[in-house]
C-alpha cells in the first residue's frame, strides 16, 4: 500500500517517470524511518501431530478395505469469516514498544467447502441468513 501511495504521489508530481518503487525500496525506506512489524494479538494452536500420523495409517486402511477411488473421497471443513474484523498487525516505529488491542467485531460468515480429493466440486457460505451460494 505504501509503494502504492508512492507512486501516486510521484504521478501527481509529474516524476513518475523517475521513481521506482521496488521491494528493496520498502525495505530501505521501513529500516531508514525505523519502521517495524507489529502483531497486535499472537494466538497459535499446534497440531496432534502423533494422532494425525494414526489417522493417516487408519484412513488408508479403510480406503483398501472399502475399496474406494479417488472421486468416492470427499473432505469437508468450515471456517469462520469476521469480514468486518480490523487488522491484527500494524506498522509501527522503533520507540512504540505494545500496540494496545481493541474490541473485534463478531459479525462472522461461516464457509463450508466441500472438495473432492481430485477437483474441488462444492463451496458454499452459510450464515445467519441460511445457505448463500
């Protein structure tokens, strides 16, 4: 977005013929101005990485037993979309040691999606006003 705004500075100044606003231009410029990345909030969950080894060795048994092909086999899984949530990071100096958090909206989205282990057949948003797509 920064480059963005540059660029559109440079333009309205008649020099966009002679900025070049590159990646290692970001760079310099955030480390020139002491400007950093900053997480506002860190949640993490780790995986159960020995019960998902298990499964695998256990999903693949009952594929061979039942006999299955690859367009029997579905995955289905949801995620919640805050759409009207703000940004968890933000751009900071090198003397703003915390960034205070804020209040997150809770309007959320649910989305399904429903593939099939070969193509992706499915998706669908459900919500409060019921199925979508």
């Amino acid at each position: 977005m920064l480059q963005e705004k540059g660029r559109d500075l440079a333009k309205k100044m008649g020099e966009e013929w002679a900025c070049q606003f590159s990646d290692g231009w970001l760079h310099r410029f955030k480390v020139r101005h002491g400007i950093r990345k900053l997480d506002i909030s860190g949640e993490s969950k780790s995986a159960n990485l020995p019960s998902a080894e298990e499964f695998v060795d256990r999903f693949a048994k009952i594929v061979e037993e039942h006999n299955l092909m690859s367009e029997q086999i579905y995955n289905a899984d949801e995620t919640g979309l805050f759409y009207r949530c703000l940004p968890r990071t933000t751009l900071a100096s090198e003397s703003e040691g915390d960034v205070k958090g804020f209040k997150q909206s809770k309007d959320r989205l649910t989305i399904s999606i429903f593939c099939q282990m070969v193509t992706i057949r499915n998706m669908c948003a459900m919500g409060d006003w019921g199925l979508l797509l």
